[in-house]
C-alpha cells in the first residue's frame, strides 16, 4: 500500500483544471453575458414601462380635468340658453296675452255697438208693427 498517489492522478488534476478553464473560457463566459444582457433588457423594458405608464397616467388625468371643464361649459351654456328661451318665451306669451286682451277688448266694444244698434233696431220695428197691428185691429191709421 503505497500512500503517495502516482502521477496520474496529477496528470487528471491538470487535465481538469485545463477543461475547466476551456468550458469558463468559451462556455461559461458567453452564458453569463447573455444573461446579464437579458437582465439588463428586462430592467430597461420594465423602467421604459414604468414611465409609459406615468405618461399614460398623467394623459389620462389631464383628458379626465379637459372634459369636466368642458361638461362645466356645456352645462353653463346649455343653462344660459335655457334662460334665454324661457325670457323669449316668456315675452312671446305677454305679447300674445296683450294681443288677446286687446282683440277681446275690440270684440266686446263691436259687440256692445252691435247690441245697441240691434235694439235701436228692434225699438223701431217694434214701434212700427205695433202701429200696424193697432191699424190692422182699429182698421184705422194711427
């Protein structure tokens, strides 16, 4: 039993650490730099997401303030219409009131000259048929 190992087992040692610089060398070493590059695309794309999203963020609350001005606008304009149309309106129905009450007012005055004449009318045709019928039942002018 010999307790010194032979030389074999430097010439293994040798041939490992060889091996072992071959496959670090044109293994190992392209590996890594392939992965540290997808590291570095990853922390890239997600900090360009990152800030896309802050963008998108700060679009979307500046659409969001744009169109409550706008709906504060609109409801302010559509008010001012509506109380524009409710003083037209409100002037359109005086004038047709006044209008009515001065064609009730002509209508009630012709009726009124209307009524008079009508019974002036009918004093003196009364007048006239009772003369007549006093002629017709005296058979005599009266």
């Amino acid at each position: 039993m010999n307790i010194f190992p032979d030389l074999s087992l430097f010439a293994i040692v040798a041939i490992f650490v060889l091996q072992y610089m071959v496959v670090r060398r044109f293994f190992l070493r392209p590996i890594n730099a392939v992965l540290e590059a997808r590291e570095q695309e990853t922390k890239t794309a997600d900090a360009l997401y990152e800030q896309a999203m802050a963008r998108l963020d700060a679009a979307t609350a500046e659409m969001e303030a744009r169109l409550h001005a706008a709906k504060r606008e609109a409801a302010a304009i559509r008010d001012r219409f509506r109380a524009e149309a409710a003083a037209q309106r409100q002037a359109i129905v005086e004038k047709t009131q006044e209008e009515a009450r001065r064609l009730v007012a002509a209508a009630e005055a012709k009726l009124q000259a209307d009524v008079a004449a009508a019974r002036e009318t009918i004093a003196r045709e009364a007048e006239a048929l009772a003369r007549m019928a006093a002629e017709q039942i005296l058979e005599r002018a009266v």
